[in-house]
C-alpha cells in the first residue's frame, strides 16, 4: 500500500514541532535564527520541506536579493 502523499509545505503541527512555538511571529522569528526560508502568504507561513531537510541535513540556504536590473542589457 502507498504512503500518502505528502505537502511541498510543512503543516501547522509540523511547524510549531520543529519551531517549538505556537504564534506565527515567533515560528517565523525561530526559522530566520534556523536560517530556513519561509514566505508569509494569506495569514499563514510556507515552508518547504526541501528546505528543512537541507537545513537539517547541515547545508545553508542563500536568501536571494531579488533580480539585479543593472546588469541586463
């Protein structure tokens, strides 16, 4: 029988295990000390599985800047 599949995102519950808080302005204060990405959408904070694991695994994630303008031509 097949696992069910699971979420890109972390759950709620699975949040505030790995955060150990329960307010959303903490979670999020605990992931940018963690050093995992996260993005804040409709009241409710993503956070990618991927992401955790990689963290968890030991490697560090690069924040972007967003994209630079200056150099397209």
């Amino acid at each position: 029988m097949l696992a069910a599949a699971q979420s890109e995102f972390l759950s709620a519950d699975e949040l505030r295990d790995l955060t150990q808080r329960a307010r959303r302005a903490d979670q999020a204060a605990e992931l940018t000390a963690m050093g995992i990405p996260h993005l804040e959408q409709r009241g409710r904070l993503l956070v990618s599985r991927f992401h955790v694991r990689e963290r968890l695994a030991g490697h560090t994630m690069a924040q972007g800047q967003g994209i630079n303008w200056s150099a397209i031509r």
